[in-house]
C-alpha cells in the first residue's frame, strides 16, 4: 500500500506515516522531512505521545545515515543505546515502564505477567504518554505476540466501571459483533442488518462500538448507529430488556474511561496500535460468541487465538472480506476461522470457505466503491428494513451473500457437541 503524505500535515506526523508503517511499508526519511521534524523537536512543537511514537517507527525500521541528526536533539550517542534515548523521550515515566521500553527496542518480547503490569501503566492517567506512545507504536510496528496481547487485555478489562462487569441477565446466547473502530472509508456497511438477522436466530446481538480514532475518519458503525438514533447501553442489565432491532449498541467510551483517554493519544500516534486489535475483545457481557473481522493476513489467526484466551466459547473470525467490515466481498471467495471450545476447554478448530459468486449466481464487473457517509447508509439500512431492498444492488447482493455465510457459520457451532447444547437449551 502507498504513503500518502498530505503536504499541509505536520511534519511529525508525515514523519510517522512514512517510518511507522510497519515491517515491509515503512521507508527512510527525505532529508528535508528530518530537517522540518527536527526543527520541531527542538522547538518543542511535538507532543510527547507523537514523539514516542516517531522514534519508535524509527528505530524499528533502522536508522539510515542521514537519520542520525536526530541526535542532536537529544544527546551524543543516543541511538547506539537505547537506555539513553528512553531517559530522553520517557524520562517522566516509571522505572519499570522504562525498563520495558529498553528491553522492546532491544529486540525482547514480553511475558503475558509483564504485559499485564505494562498495561496497568498503559492505562493509568499519570505521566509517561512518550513512553505510551512509544511502546504502542513499537508493538504494532514488530506485531504484538499471543501473551503481550492477553496481559495487555486483561489490564484493560480491569477499567471497566462495575455497572458493565455484572453477570448479564438470563436469556438466550450473546453474540458480539467488533467491527473495528475506525470503520470504512469506500463502502457501505451492513453491520446491524446483521445483528438483527442474528437476532432471528434466537440471539442476542450486542454491537461493540466507539468514536473514531483514525486513521480512517469517515464513518464507523459509531456513527451509523447515531444516524439510525440508535441508544447506547447504559449496563449490563439492558440485556434483559426487549431486544432492539439491531441489536445492543454497547459504547465504548461509556464503559471505561481510561479507555476514552486513549483516544486522545491515538491521535497523536498515528497509526492503529495494539488498541486495535484487542478493544474489539473485551466481554464485559460474558458473550458466548464474537464475529470479527481481520483484513489483513498476518491477523487472522492471531484474532482467534486473542478471542480464545478473551474466554469466548464460539470465533468467528471474517477472512478476505470488505477492508473495515465483516461484509463480504462479491468478487473473491470469503475465508471465515472458526474456534469452538470443547468440554475440555481445548478449541476445536475449522475454516469455511464460502464462494460468494458460486452462491450469488451472479457475477459483477467489479467491486462497488463509494464516498459513503453514516446518513447515507443508514437510510440504505432503513429502506431495507421497509421495504425488503435497499434500493443499491451491491448492498443488497452484500447482505445476502454475509447472512448466508454466517448462518453457515453458526450451524457448524451448532452441530458441535458443546455449542450445541449451549445453545439448544437456551431455546427451548
């Protein structure tokens, strides 16, 4: 994927857009970006979370010559250790956060007790946002490891206020939709005709949703849930309340605050941390099932495995679908993972392929893309609902083509032993 670099940002953050990238995106510096970016630095125009973040895609990326100058905005030698650039970037945080920075610029992985006690500090609100941004840059940038991802979550779970950590009223099976945060930028998106068809079933449908944090500013399921003046959850008890047509809107920033700061720093960061990934699996509801999506490769597996140790008993993770969405493509087959938990606790494992034009029977020329705003697609979403077409092809062939495939989905769960039972006795 391209750079793009808007000539009308801030240096730091075109900096960060083009060292930040990740393992294959990530490029050098142009000379006169260093020299716009240390004027900055020494001029103290760069937040300190931005700052964090930049040296971290730096240093991740491997420091070119012409780079170097960086140094004279600190001390000599700064980047041939790193215990110094961290005393001069993070000095106002924790020894130990300090500790943790040096031993991840130093090529080390953390253990998930380490993770944990990193994410209590993550999520605190005392000093240290160079070294948040730092250390939230630099794992995403080398990928996050199984056990930084589950101390990272379990240290997140732990901000959430008490009236979304009780147990949710009986009734039938819980599943959570976690679309990712920063939504779509080119198409439409479908989201709670799914929970209401989930709905159908004989679910619950809960929505994990959020304000944006970017990159992409669009719209996310967020914003079209306003537009369809959907309400918000206000605790867990909702649950026992009549189910609403698309299912529960559970927000996160109602549900912690230290979560609701970090959407100031991700700001100043850039590019999507670890956040990312694991907002979307907190369970504050005890949720039996989780559908996500991962459109990117490298994530599909790692979300299962998240989603197993979050404590979900049935995955459904979307492979090669609509970048931003669990919608499915029209023209490439879709790849969904799925993880049931067994009686023993061990997770059964199993992908199913579903060719989406196979089902369709029809075979468009290519895919749609639009400028799509949250008004827009909610009124798609509404004349759907009236009338039983939303007046787009392409939204309509796309909804079909999801339902399906996920009503596949959950009929192996279905056919599983545990998940069956689950299930089953819910119903009856």
């Amino acid at each position: 994927m391209s750079i793009v670099l808007g000539p009308q940002e801030p240096a730091i953050v075109r900096g960060i857009k083009t060292v930040g990238v990740g393992k294959k995106g990530s490029k050098a510096l142009t000379e006169d970006l260093v020299r716009e970016i240390l004027e900055d630095l020494k001029a103290r125009k760069v937040s300190p979370a931005a700052q964090g973040a930049f040296f971290a895609g730096l240093l991740a990326k491997g420091i070119e010559p012409h780079e170097k100058v960086f140094a004279q905005g600190f001390a000599p030698g700064v980047f041939e250790n790193p215990q110094k650039l961290i005393e001069a970037i993070a000095s106002d945080s924790p020894d130990f956060v300090r500790w943790i920075c040096v031993q991840l610029l130093s090529g080390h992985t953390l253990d998930k007790h380490t993770a944990y006690d990193l994410g209590k500090f993550l999520f605190s609100d005392g000093p240290g946002d160079g070294a948040r941004g730092l250390i939230a840059s630099f794992l995403r940038v080398r990928y996050e490891t199984d056990d930084e991802y589950e101390g990272l979550l379990k240290a997140m779970h732990e901000t959430l206020i008490p009236t979304f950590t009780s147990l949710p009223p009986q009734g039938a099976p819980i599943v959570q939709l976690a679309e990712p945060f920063d939504g779509v930028d080119h198409s439409y998106m479908i989201t709670p005709l799914i929970g209401q068809y989930i709905q159908s079933l004989g679910y619950r449908s809960v929505h994990m949703v959020s304000k944006n944090s970017g990159p992409k500013t669009v719209m996310n399921l967020w914003d079209i849930a306003c537009a369809l003046e959907q309400q918000p959850m206000k605790s867990s008890s909702d649950l026992a309340c009549d189910r609403p047509p698309f299912g529960w809107f559970c927000y996160e920033n109602f549900i912690s605050q230290a979560v609701e700061r970090w959407h100031i720093i991700r700001r100043q960061t850039i590019k999507r941390p670890f956040m990312s990934t694991i907002e979307r699996f907190i369970n504050p509801f005890k949720a039996n099932m989780i559908i996500a999506s991962a459109f990117h490769p490298p994530y599909g597996e790692k979300m299962v495995t998240m989603a197993e140790r979050a404590g979900f008993e049935a995955i459904v993770i979307v492979r090669n679908g609509i970048e931003g969405t669990m919608a499915f493509p029209l023209k490439r087959p879709v790849k969904m993972l799925l993880s049931a938990r067994q009686k023993d606790n061990t997770y059964k494992h199993h992908e199913l392929i579903f060719d989406v034009e196979s089902f369709l029977g029809v075979n468009i020329p290519l895919e749609e893309k639009v400028d799509p705003t949250a008004k827009d697609n909610a009124c798609l979403i509404t004349d759907y609902l009236d009338r039983g077409t939303s007046g787009n092809e392409f939204f309509d062939l796309r909804l079909k083509a999801t339902r399906e495939g996920l009503k596949q989905a959950l009929h192996w769960f279905e056919q599983q032993t545990h998940q069956t039972n689950m299930v089953r006795q819910e119903y009856d």
